[in-house]
C-alpha cells in the first residue's frame, strides 16, 4: 500500500532516531578504540559492530524498494538478537563487560532504547511488509 | 553555579531543549509542517552548543579541563553539535508534519549528551 511506505510518516521519525543511535554509537566506539580497547576488547568489539548495524538499518529503512525492505529485516532482526543475547550474556559474565557496549545490560546506561527499538523497528516492518516479496 | 550538581550549562540545556521539544510536539500535533517556530527552537539549540563549545574551550584553558577523559568530552560535544545541524536540513527537504517530530527528537538527545558531559567536566 502506497501510505504504507517505510521510510513514509512514522517511518521517517524511525530513521532519525537510527541515525542518532549510528551518529552516537559510532563516535563511542570510535572513543572505546582509540582509547580504552586493550581493558575490554569483547565488549569494545561489539559496541563497533552494533554501530555498523545500527548504520545498516538507517540506510534500508530510509531506501524504498522490496530488497531495501529485506535488507531492513535483516538488520533490525540482527539488532534484535544482538541486544537480547548481549543483554544476556552481561549479566551471565559481567567480567567480560566491565566498560558498557550499547547493548549490555539491554542497553540500560541508554534507557532501554536500545532494547525497544527493534521491537519498533520490526513492528513497523511488519505494517509495510511488501505485498509480495517477488514485484519491486 | 551548582543545582543539583550539574551546572548551569545543563540547566540552561534542560530548559531550550523542552521549550524546543513542546513546540515542535505541538507543531506535529496541529498537523503542521516544520516552520519558523520548530526549525527556529532547534537553531536556539544550535546557537547554543556553538556558545558552549567556545566556553568549554575558554573554560579548559583556564581551568584544568574535564576531570574525566577530554576526548570523551569534546566526542560529546562534536556529536552533539551535529545533531541540531542534520534534524534542520533534514526539515528543509521534507516539508509534512513528521519533520516537525523529527526536530523535537533534537531536545532530549542534546539534554542526555550535555548531561553526560556535565558528568564527564566535573565527576570523571
């Protein structure tokens, strides 16, 4: 449905907010490498990769098109699972986590954002799901 | 000046990034597209930072800077200074009623990330 577009109406608040969440979590990690890698190099690690998804996601949601949409699931559904295994697994090893990647803690030095995004992400996902995946 | 252990350049942030935010909120909510009183908020917002970068540079070179890591600090400030920056020119070439919403995202980022700095100039 064309008012269903993704990068459309809510869509659009949605990509801002990933852009913010690219812009801050890239310049963090960029911080965390060049200053602080060797005390924490798992969780300085993650912190880049979730910077390189939260970009990924940014881009595919703000491009129209089916592949764009796919490439939006696939990020946001990656986010998703990065923030809920993360999440997890700080609390499991909180020796492996002593400086905070975006999403230990599910993401709680970043009030949870970072946890229910996704969960936006995919929902809104859901209500502009391409009639069929196969036309463009 | 001290409130509640965060200095006046927080503050003086909590009060232009809530007026920003309920006027663009209220912008957003009448239907209206970004105009002069959302896109104006967010240049106070702009204004600002510019003001705060130039005093935390006179600040650190007549104090003895931040307290915790002064990459840290100016990271934050730079980030933060193109926030206001890319939320305006996003509103110039969208023109609906959502680029009002998307400036009002400006407020509360900038509020969070100067709070942060407050806690990196004076704590660590």
């Amino acid at each position: 449905m064309a008012e269903h577009a993704k990068n459309r109406g809510f869509g659009r608040l949605l990509v801002v907010i990933y852009a913010v969440f690219s812009l801050s979590a890239t310049a963090r990690a960029l911080y965390q490498v060049l200053r602080k890698f060797d005390q924490a190099p798992l969780s300085i690690s993650l912190s880049a990769v979730s910077a390189i998804i939260y970009i990924v996601a940014t881009v595919a949601l703000a491009k129209r098109g089916v592949n764009a949409w796919k490439l939006s699931l696939a990020a946001v559904s990656t986010e998703m699972v990065g923030v809920l295994l993360i999440g997890i697994f700080s609390f499991v090893r909180p020796d492996l986590f002593e400086i905070a990647s975006v999403w230990s803690h599910f993401g709680s030095g970043y009030g949870y954002i970072p946890l229910i995004l996704p969960m936006v992400g995919l929902w809104w996902l859901n209500r502009t799901k391409p009639a069929t995946a196969h036309t463009a | 000046m001290m409130i509640a252990g965060l200095d006046l350049w927080f503050w003086i942030c909590v009060v232009l990034g809530t007026v920003s935010t309920v006027i663009c909120v209220i912008q957003f909510l009448r239907g209206v597209a970004a105009d002069d009183w959302s896109q104006g908020s967010i240049i106070v917002l702009q204004g600002f930072l510019m003001v705060y970068f130039v005093g935390s540079i006179i600040m650190q070179l007549v104090t003895d800077g931040p307290k915790g890591d002064w990459l840290e600090y100016y990271g934050y400030l730079l980030t933060a200074m193109i926030i206001p920056a890319g939320t305006l020119t996003w509103s110039l070439s969208e023109r609906t009623k959502w680029s009002t919403l998307v400036l009002g995202v400006t407020g509360p980022v900038l509020i969070i990330m100067v709070l942060r700095m407050n806690q990196l100039w004076y704590y660590y």
